[in-house]
C-alpha cells in the first residue's frame, strides 16, 4: 500500500541517518513524520524534487519567486502590506529557517527576521556557529498579518506554493521551523510545538527539526535551554562539531 510504503522509506531514511550518526538504535523520542500517520492529513507542500538545477538556475528560480511575491494578489494579506518578504539567505544552504510571517520591521524593510525576535534568531544561529549569510531564511506566509496576528489557514493556502518552490529551489541539508504555525504548515498533524521541538522528522526527504519560535523565547526566556538542545540536536545533524558546550542563546 502507498501510504505503508511512504511510512516505511521514511523510517529507513531515518534509521540511515541515525546509523551515520553512530547511533545504534533510534532514540523513542524519534517518529516517522507525522504526515504518514493515520490520521492522514496531507502535507501543505508537495516534495521537493532533487537537486539538478544549477546556482544560476536556482537563483533564478529564488528570484522569480521574489518578484512574484511582491506584486502577488492570492490572499487578504496584499492589502495592508508595505512590503512583501520573500526570504533571503545563501543558495546552497546547510539550514532553510522556516519562521510565521513578516512583522512591522520585515514589512517596512522586506526583510526577514530584522527586528527583536530576528536578533534572537541571529544569536541562535552564532550558537551553532554559523552567520546568518550562511543560511536561509523565510516564512509560511510572505505578508504581515495584520496586528502580527496568526497568519490564517487560507493565507498559508495562498502562500503555500511560493515556500514550496524555495524548498525546492534551495534542497536546504535541514529545515528548522521555528513555532507551531511553521511546523504544522509542513507536517500537518503537529498539535503543539512543545511536543514536537527537539524531534526528527523528514519533510519531503529533508531533515526536518521543529524548535520555539525566537519571539516566544523572548516572552519564554524559561525555555532557552530547551532551543539550546534543538540547536545542539541541529548542529549534531550537519556534522558540526560545537565549541562550546552549554551556551543557551544568549540573554535575548
Ligand atoms: N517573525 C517571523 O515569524 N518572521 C519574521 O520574519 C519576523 C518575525
Ligand atoms: Fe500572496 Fe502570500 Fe502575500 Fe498572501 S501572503 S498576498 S499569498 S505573497
């Protein structure tokens, strides 16, 4: 049966990753991504074919998304925007951040993760020893939600497609989606990021972490120790090797 055969590739592709990981069993804290569970809601996005494109073509493709977004008309969001946020980042990169959607300093300056809640997302990043330019960074919808409010399941809809061709765009090694609003727009079945952050799960054969969104760290300065284990849990992934061993993100 399809749905049994998906489940199972998926388990073996875990497992593949945890025996190169050197780890002789996978841990119970470790499932199968929950878009094959029973219950059976479909991911928002389709797979992201493999790579073949090359830079240029892949560039290309980021900047056909870029320019479509910012005269794109699909959902309510259009209306108060100043500025469209399509993402940015490098092109081939370890990490794809997935965070919720523009707020008043990404709207007025067309670029993600700029304010408060992006200067955490910039520390937690240093904690893995990488810089910002070295990763990409988008969101599930590419217009502020008015008052910052959710973005509304319609609105993630509309914009589902232009996030589906980023990921395809850049086969990012991992993806961390950062809250539950990013998280459920790829893996369906998610209830609650507190149950999910830290865990493995595979979005169209990419390595999928869940972790806080930075702007509930910040409101949450309590649970910075928990996102300094998904990030360790990140860093482990992609074979980096951690100077320093007990950094949460730093004050804020
Ligand atoms: N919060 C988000 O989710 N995305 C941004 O770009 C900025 C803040
Ligand atoms: Fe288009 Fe996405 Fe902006 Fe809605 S949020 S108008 S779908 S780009």
């Amino acid at each position: 049966m399809f749905r049994m055969t998906a489940a199972h590739d998926r388990l073996r592709f875990e497992l593949a990753v945890h025996r190169r990981a050197g780890l002789r069993r996978m841990s119970p804290r470790v499932s199968p991504a929950p878009a094959t569970t029973a219950a059976g809601a479909r991911p928002l996005f389709a797979p992201a074919p493999a790579a073949t494109a090359t830079a240029p073509e892949r560039q290309a493709q980021l900047d056909r998304v870029a320019q479509e977004v910012a005269s794109c008309t699909a959902c309510k969001l259009c209306e108060q925007r100043n500025r469209a946020v399509p993402g940015e980042g490098a092109l081939d990169p370890p990490i794809l951040f997935i965070g919720e959607g523009p707020g008043a300093d990404e709207d007025a300056s067309g670029r993600p993760f700029v304010g408060r809640a992006g200067q955490l997302l910039d520390k937690m990043i240093a904690a893995i020893q990488l810089e910002r330019r070295q990763v990409y960074i988008a969101n599930i919808v590419k217009c502020r939600p008015p008052e910052n409010r959710q973005p509304e399941p319609d609105e993630v809809r509309a914009c589902a497609g232009y996030l589906e061709r980023q990921i395809a765009a850049l086969r990012p090694r991992l993806i961390c989606t950062l809250g539950l609003p990013a998280t459920r727009a790829l893996l369906p079945d998610v209830r609650a990021i507190s149950a999910v952050r830290g865990r493995e799960f595979t979005y169209g054969g990419v390595p999928l972490v869940p972790t806080f969104h930075p702007a509930y760290l910040l409101r949450n300065p309590a649970a910075k120790p928990q996102a300094w284990e998904d990030l360790q849990l990140v860093a482990r992934k992609l074979g980096i090797v951690l100077a320093r061993r007990n950094p949460p993100p730093a004050s804020n």
